[in-house]
C-alpha cells in the first residue's frame, strides 16, 4: 500500500530536519507507470548539490526499509527556488515584506490571481497589499502562493 502524501511528510520531515534542513515542499506524484517523488529542503544558508546528495541519499535509504511506496518512481531533492512556494503558515511569517502571487481556488474579492506585497498573517488568512488596496485572504482559499523573485 502506497503512502498518502502526509504520511510521506511526517515520515520524512524529522529526518530531514536531523540532518539541519527543512523540508520546505514535498511533491508527490505515485500510482500508474513511474512515480515521483521530489523534495524540497531549505536552510538559511541555502542549499548546495551536495546537500541534495546527502538528502537523497538518507530519504532513499528510509524510503527503502520503510517500503512507503511500491514500485518504480524517481526520487528528486533540489532547492525551493527564487519562486519558492509558501506552503507552510511559517512560510507566510518568514517571507512577510516580500512580493508574492498567488492563485485561489475561488474568487476572493472578484480575483482568482492576486499579485502584491505580504503583510503577514491575520487569524486563518493573509494580508497582501495590492494595487487597489489591502486585500485579507482566507487560507483555506490559496491554491499556491509563490514568491515573485527580486531581480
């Protein structure tokens, strides 16, 4: 039986977590053919091919004693990335000031897509500042929320 995507995470977290990361996104994409599996880990000092090696290296170990996932699937472990998603609310503290974009699952305030600057967390949603003003967005109605690099 194929672990749900949770279940990966809580499987997976406190090892990532032991080795100095976080494990800032999980991607799972198992069932017909060959799966994936892809991870993303961060740390303040960002994230080297090295790191990615090492991490590999220890999840596909556990994942193998474990037996979370039958069959083939690739295992891929990189950096969030300039565009990181925010996934986690500890996502949505750390990156408050920055630039994101976000999509909705259903419109809030007329929009669906919503671009501007976080201002943080409020109760169970968000403040951006937008163009036509500050827009509060329920958690449970972002889609993805990603950061719009700073180039």
């Amino acid at each position: 039986m194929s672990a749900t995507r949770q279940e990966l995470i809580e499987l997976l977290e406190p090892v990532v977590e032991a080795m100095g990361f976080e494990l800032s996104d999980l991607e799972c994409r198992l069932g017909r053919g060959p799966g994936l599996l892809r991870l993303f880990i961060d740390q303040q000092a960002g994230i080297s091919l090295d790191d990615c090696e090492l991490v590999s290296r220890q999840v596909s170990a556990l994942l193998d004693v474990e037996n979370s996932i039958p069959g083939d699937y690739d295992l891929e472990v990189s950096s969030p990335g300039l565009d990181r998603k925010l996934v986690k609310e500890e996502h949505f503290d750390r990156f408050t000031g920055c630039v994101i974009r976000l999509k909705l699952r259903r419109l809030v305030a007329g929009r669906k897509r919503i671009r501007g600057r976080l201002l943080g967390r409020d109760g169970d949603g968000i403040v951006v500042e937008t163009e036509a003003g500050n827009l509060t967005v329920p958690m449970v109605e972002i889609e993805v929320a990603r950061l719009v690099p700073d180039i």
